[in-house]
C-alpha cells in the first residue's frame, strides 16, 4: 500500500484545513517546496499536492510553488485544485506533473472526464470527496445530489481507473478514517482507490491495509504527519 504525503497550498503556504473550512486553518510552513523536498528525502515515492485557493476560485493559484516542487523533487506528484479544463490538463502534465485530479469538473462536465480518460489515460483520476455519503464540490463549498457511489459508479463507466476517497468530516481532525466507506466504495466499483481523511496512527493505516486486496492502493496522509502523530518513516513500514 503507497504512503502519499500531502502538501496543501493557500497563499503560497504549506497548510492544513480541518474538515475543509477556511475559518480553520493551520500553516505548517512558509515554503512548501521545502516540505515537499522533506518528504522525498524521508523516502515518499509520491507527493499529493493540492491548491486550496484553486479549488475554491476554480482555477489553478498556486502555479509558481507549483512549478519549483515540480524542479526541486524528483519523485511523482499528483496534484488538484480547480482543475476544470484539458488545455489546463495537458499544461500541467507537460510540466511535469504525473497524475492530474479532477474534482468538481468530474460533478458538472462528465464531458470532460471522459475526453480526458482517452487522451491521458491513467494520469488523470478523480477526487471524491464526500459529507454525509453525499459529493463536495467547489472546494467542499456547496453539496450536491449526487451520493459517493453514485459518482464513483459513474466515473468508472467514463474510464476512469482510479479515485481518491475523502471524508471530509474527518479529514484534518486525527478522528481516523472512514473504513465502512472505504469499504463500501471497494466493493460497488473495481475502481483502485486511495484513502484520505481522518488517519491519526499507524492502527488506522493497518486497518487500511487490509483493505488493500479489496482495491485500497494507497493512503494519503497530511494532518497526521505535521502535527507528528505518526512520522513518515514509521508510515511507511507499515505501508
């Protein structure tokens, strides 16, 4: 099971939300490049990159710290953040980026989805991020009708392999991860799925783990790793 760290982005800043509220928000560090550089020298193989102010205006904000990750670290990065179009796709896969998220586009432009799934293949997945079993949108701002399931059902069915399941009512609290969802989704689609949200301690990672022959291929972890409830090297183990 991959261990991904996260490195979120608002105002050029390393940041974490607690259950995606602006109004609750920590900055862990003034330069995410070093961070990002952190993680790969502690040995992640991935990094998850998100830009807050993107996903909350609907286009990407942070593209020059972007842009240095990019140049400083040598290991994949998959990155989201109001990624609505495939000129902006294609850019971003150009600059090097390894895996684009799509996130309320995969709600409002399934269009979009599907022309990408045949022009990127498997670099380009889908976030769902759920409340209530229902999907966030536009930054976690507005909720739709649409249920987790439904989504991921249909994702698939546009070609996409790969999504990443959020609980956003846990995700930056350390209350651990949804399990019952996670599982739920494993077994309504063949989708490969990467866990976030909530995770605090390596007991939560090895329950994911053994979620891992139902389609859990990875985990993404953020709040737990900066408030040092779990160290990367001790993730990673376990992983």
């Amino acid at each position: 099971m991959l261990i991904i760290p996260a490195v979120d982005l608002r105002a050029g800043k390393c940041v974490r939300l607690v259950e995606g509220r602006l109004d609750n928000e920590t900055i862990y560090a003034d330069d995410p490049v070093e961070v990002a550089a952190r993680w790969e020298e502690e040995g992640a193989s991935w990094l998850h990159i998100v830009d807050l102010d993107g996903a909350f205006a609907g286009g990407l904000k942070n593209l020059k710290v972007i842009e240095k990750i990019l140049s400083t670290v040598s290991i994949p990065v998959e990155l989201g953040g109001g990624i609505r179009e495939i000129a902006v796709i294609e850019r971003l896969l150009n600059m090097g980026v390894s895996r684009v998220i799509l996130g309320t586009a995969a709600i409002i432009n399934s269009s979009l989805v599907a022309a990408a799934c045949v022009q990127f293949g498997e670099k380009v997945i889908v976030g769902i991020d759920a409340r209530e079993g229902k999907v966030a949108i536009e930054g976690w701002g507005v909720l739709s009708k649409k249920s987790t399931l439904e989504l991921a059902c249909e994702v698939e069915t546009l070609g996409i392999k790969r999504v990443i399941f959020t609980d956003i009512w846990r995700d930056g609290t350390l209350k651990g991860p949804n399990l019952a969802a996670i599982e739920e989704l494993t077994k309504a689609t063949d989708l490969k799925i990467i866990a976030a949200g909530g995770i605090r301690e390596a007991d939560d990672l090895r329950a994911l783990k053994k979620l891992e022959p139902l389609g859990v291929e990875a985990v993404i972890l953020g709040k737990c790793l900066y408030a040092g409830t779990i160290t990367l090297t001790e993730a990673l183990a376990i992983g």
